[in-house]
C-alpha cells in the first residue's frame, strides 16, 4: 500500500478514508493482520494493522523489508488520447518503471486536457501492484514545442516514428541513459514538429518494426524494448 508518510518502526499511522475503505472492504483485511507499505523515499517495511474501521484505521511499521529502491533514468512522453487508452499508457509506464511520465500537446493531440491528479493516482496503483517501492510522477500536459525549448540534451530522446522502418534503427545496442521515450499522437507528428525533432542533436529516430501501432501499443512496445536491452 503506498501511504504518503514518513515510514518509522512503531511510529503509528491513520489511514485514509480510502486506505481503509480498500484494506477493509476489498482487500477483506482486519486488525492484527500484516501489510506490505512504501512511501516512495524509505523501501518497503512491513507494517501491522493496529485498527482497522470502514473509512479509518492505523497501522503501525514494524520492520523495513527493501531498501529504497532508484526508478531507472527514464522518462516516457507521450501525446494524451482517449481517456481509457490514456489511463492504460499511464498504467503500463508506471508498471515498467519509467521514473517521469509526461503529457504533451502536439499539433495534431486528440485530447487537450487531462486529469493530472487522476493519472497520477492510476501511477501510485500500478506501483504497488507490482511491488516498486517509487511511483513515477506524471506530470501536468506540458506543450510539446515548450518542452523541446527547454529540453537539456543530456537527456536524449528517443523518437518512436512509423516512418522509420528497419532492424538497424531497433533499440539494439543502446547506451544507457537518461533516456526519454516520445510516442506520438494517433494522427503523428505534424511536418514542423519532424523538422523540429529531426534537427535536435539529442533526438535518436527509433523503429518499433514495419507495422503503424496505435500509440499505446507504441508506448507499452517501446518501453518493454528500452526494458529489454536497458533495464536492470
Ligand atoms: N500518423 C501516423 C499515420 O497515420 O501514418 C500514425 C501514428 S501512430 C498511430 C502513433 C504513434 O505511435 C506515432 O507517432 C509513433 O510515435 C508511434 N508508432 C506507431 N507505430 C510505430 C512504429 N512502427 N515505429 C515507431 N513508432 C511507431
């Protein structure tokens, strides 16, 4: 369970309405029983349920079980799309350990508004589904134009484009990071935005293979690819 508190042996915590509505009511736990809490900053520890009602409750830390660990040096960008596919990149990024997920608008963007705090929630679930002990920070939808004049090259980026089609342009072989993946909107990137990239020394074109995936296809390829040659 992720609660948002410094996590201390025998230093007692409340639980949210929500924390206890989930311990009690869907995960079906009681007072005495064990969980499993992170915050993001120290590890894992194993806590015990000291009360547990419907909407409050403490739980009292009483060991550490993993240390802190560091998100890799990676970041996914990504053009927002139907709120459900939004929703599952967010999922999945969070699950394959991108450390920052960031929203941009792009020319041809379906969607020009998110729901930052609601993402980020989805973030903080895939998180603990898969026992990380940080959750990556989605942030605000940030224009994409903005954030290449920003952009430090010392993060590179890897552009997923369609329009670049064969093995030798795969992930094989790449160096390691910081690394940022850029999947684009269903309908592309427009022309100004390929000169744009294709002008920046720290933009790497990268191939996904011969077929045009949805984009979140793209993004969940992308990332297991970057897992597989980089992860660790
Ligand atoms: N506008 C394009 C078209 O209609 O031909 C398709 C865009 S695609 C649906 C959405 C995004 O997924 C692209 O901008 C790109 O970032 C990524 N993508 C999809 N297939 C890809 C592939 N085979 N290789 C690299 N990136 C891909």
């Amino acid at each position: 369970l992720f609660i948002d508190h410094p996590l201390a042996q025998g230093q007692g915590i409340a639980l949210s309405s929500d924390q206890a509505h989930y311990l009690s009511s869907v995960m079906r736990q009681e007072a005495g029983d064990e969980i499993l809490l992170f915050n993001g900053r120290d590890g894992e520890w194993l806590a015990r349920i000291a009360r547990l009602a419907k909407r409050n409750g403490d739980v009292v830390p009483e060991r550490q079980t993993a240390p802190q660990m560091d998100p890799p040096d990676l970041w996914l960008l990504f053009a927002p799309i139907k709120k459900a596919r939004t929703d599952f990149i967010v999922e999945k990024a969070a699950e394959m350990g991108a450390a920052r997920i960031v929203p941009v608008q792009t020319d041809f963007t379906n969607s020009e508004r998110i729901r930052q705090d609601r993402l980020q929630a989805h973030a903080v679930e895939a998180a603990e589904q898969c026992g990380g002990t940080y959750v990556p920070e989605v942030t605000d939808l940030n224009p994409l134009s903005r954030l290449l004049d920003g952009w430090d090259g010392t993060r590179r980026i890897l552009w997923a484009d369609e329009a670049m089609v064969g093995p030798a342009e795969t992930l094989a072989g790449l160096t390691k990071g910081p690394w940022a993946i850029l999947i684009g909107p269903e309908g592309g990137f427009s022309e100004s935005e390929r000169a744009r990239l294709s002008a920046m020394d720290c933009v790497t074109r990268i191939s996904l293979g011969p077929r045009i995936l949805r984009a979140d296809t793209a993004a969940v390829a992308a990332l297991a690819l970057w897992q597989a040659e980089l992860g660790d």
